[in-house]
C-alpha cells in the first residue's frame, strides 16, 4: 500500500525544455527504410513500457533513443536526467554550429550511419560459411544510435571536452558522411565485410 501511494504521488516532469525547443514537425526523412521506425513524436516516457512489446521501440521518441543508448556507456550507466542534460547542451552546439535543426541533423547521420547489409553464419555439415544478408530496418536504426554513443565516448581518451561537445562532433560528423567519424567507419566495416561474403 505504501508503496503504491509513493509512486501515485511521484510525477515526472512533462515538459522538458528539450521536447519544446525544436520542432521535429519540419524534419524530413529521405531513407524510405527508417521511415517508419523513426518516431518524431515528441513525448518521454519514464520507465521501459515498451521494453516486452514487438516494435515497440519504434513508438519512442528519436531523441529519447538517443538518450537512451547514452546510458549505456560509463558515467551515463542509469542517469537519464544527466544523459537528457548532456544531448540537451549537445544539440545546442549543433544548432549553433550548422545554424540547423539539431533533430534533422540527428535524422541525417542515423540515415547516413546506418548499414544495409551484415554478415551472418551459415552451417553446412559442421562448417561455418559466412553469408551476407541484409538488415532490418529497426536494427539498422538501432546500430547507428550505438555507433554515434559510443563514437561519442571513445574520443573521450583522446579528445579534451565534455561528452556534450563529442557527442555533437560525432553527429555532424555522421550528418556530414566525414569517413573520420565513429558511426561511418563502422558502418563501412559493416558493409566491407558483407560485400566480401555475398
């Protein structure tokens, strides 16, 4: 009974100064494939509702996945309020940078990071052949959102900086298709890889 009165009293934030600063209403997205999985609702949730529901991950927010796969890593392990402060200044850079919206540029290095085809493992009488296939649309998505993190967070050894100026580095590096960032050199290892298996 305690219990559930504690969390009928609990109410998380519903406006964040993120959700209302851009307009993803304006966002176009050219990648026919990703189109449908790229959710440009601006809505967060708290907890994992969707966590046991097929496709359910298609119905979260972009940005909300961004934040989510930034606590993945290290520091972020967990804390989405630092992880939603961190893509917040992130995207500030951005805007200030490319004088663009940051959403559109977060749309153009997924659809740029994304790989089309991997390579998977066939067993022909105890032999393990490897074979080319293409990749699903919701895991293309889902691989270039972890690239860009943790593009983000390996240049931490090297790069002085916070993660906010890595992480808008590596997004308009990936907007930009620079080969020298993260997210575009898995990616072209990725397909390297499969073109080499068909």
């Amino acid at each position: 009974m305690a219990e559930e009165k504690a969390t009928k009293n609990f109410e998380f934030p519903k406006t964040f100064p993120l959700l209302q600063k851009y307009d993803p209403s304006e966002v176009k997205i050219e990648d026919r494939g990703l189109a449908r999985y790229i959710c440009l609702e601006p809505k967060l949730f708290i907890g994992a509702q969707h966590a046991n529901k097929q496709f359910g991950k298609a119905k979260v927010y972009i940005v909300e996945r961004l934040i989510n796969n930034l606590m993945r890593t290290e520091h972020y392990n967990g804390k989405k309020m630092k992880a939603y402060k961190a893509v917040e200044k992130a995207f500030d850079i951005i805007a200030s940078k490319t004088k663009k919206n940051p959403i559109q540029v977060l749309v153009d290095a997924i659809q740029n990071a994304a790989p089309k085809e991997e390579v998977t493992r066939l067993y022909f009488g105890g032999i393990s052949v490897p074979k080319s296939v293409d990749i699903s649309p919701l895991r293309r998505l889902d691989i270039a959102l972890r690239n860009l993190c943790l593009g983000a967070v390996s240049q931490g050894k090297v790069k002085k900086g916070g993660i906010e100026r890595r992480l808008a580095e590596e997004i308009m590096k990936a907007a930009n298709n620079d080969p020298s960032s993260y997210a575009i050199s898995q990616k072209e290892e990725i397909e390297r890889v499969a073109k080499s298996a068909r």
